[in-house]
C-alpha cells in the first residue's frame, strides 16, 4: 500500500505558524497542496498551478472576500506567489482583478528554482563549444585533463561558498 502524502515545509510549523490566521492557513495549505503535493511527468513537483477562487471557496469553505484577503497577506509576508500566464508577479489585488489564469506558487520554493535557473542560464550563456578538428592526441589530452565548462565554474564557485 502506498501513501500519497503532501510534503510541508518545516520553515511553516516552525517560523510562520503562530502568525498565520485559520484563513491564511488554509489558502497556503491548499497552495502547497496543489503545487508540492503534485509530481508532474517529469518527475519533479510543480513549481506552480492555476487555482481559481472558486476551487479555493470548494476547498476551504471561505467566502471570496476572505480568501482574497489571505491571499494578498500570504503574497506580504512572501508565502506564496501570485503570477499571471507570462509569469509576471501580481502583487495587489488590483493587479490580480479581471486577471483570467492566476497561477500560485509556494514563494520561498518558486524563488530558489528561479535563482538555479537564472544562475543557469547565465552560464549558458557564457559557455562556448571550440570549434576545432577532433585528432587523436586531442582526445587523449581531454581524457587526461577535463576542461570545465564555465557553467561548470560558476556553480562549483557557488557550491563552495554555502
């Protein structure tokens, strides 16, 4: 028999647990829910997902005023994240008003994979493959001594400094 569990993140018990209200508690738990508690095809959890106000209403018997309140004080105390379909945040809730899609993300998860990609496409953008004619003693140099990609040295530089 297998389990299908939702992983919470200490830092919620831990550090915002006693500030939340049972409204925020409830969106945030419903956010988590949607985004870490899915595995998509490629094996990883969903960084984000579309949630309209009417599956939060189903989910947590809140009214739309409360869920929107919560919302926006999650989005505060930087939570969760509000995005539209281009992926650009939407911070107030006039920015979310008339909006069709709103995606949410768990915020502290959405900004570390955004940092690895930034960091990521950085160095992908730095890194260059030479251009020369592949001979034998070419290959036996490269088995011998691997050449690092910048790519490569960015993230060894980051690695060492944590």
């Amino acid at each position: 028999m297998t389990y299908q569990t939702t992983p919470l993140p200490n830092e919620i018990i831990d550090v915002h647990l006693p500030y939340l209200n049972q409204s925020q508690m409830k969106v945030l738990f419903v956010v988590i829910r949607q985004t870490l508690g899915w595995i998509d095809k490629s094996k990883k959890r969903k960084v984000k997902d579309w949630i309209s106000l009417s599956f939060f209403s189903k989910r947590t018997n809140l009214t739309f005023k409360s869920i929107s309140l919560a919302i926006q004080e999650l989005i505060n105390k930087e939570l969760i994240v509000a995005l539209d379909y281009s992926e650009n945040e939407l911070r107030t809730a006039k920015d979310r008003r008339g909006k069709k899609r709103i995606y949410y993300a768990y915020a502290p998860y959405y900004r570390a994979l955004q940092r690895k990609t930034f960091i990521h496409s950085l160095s992908d953008f730095f890194t260059y493959l030479p251009i020369t004619k592949e001979t034998h003693t070419k290959r036996e140099y490269r088995s011998k001594y691997k050449r690092k990609s910048d790519r490569e040295r960015v993230l060894e530089i980051l690695n060492t400094k944590q």
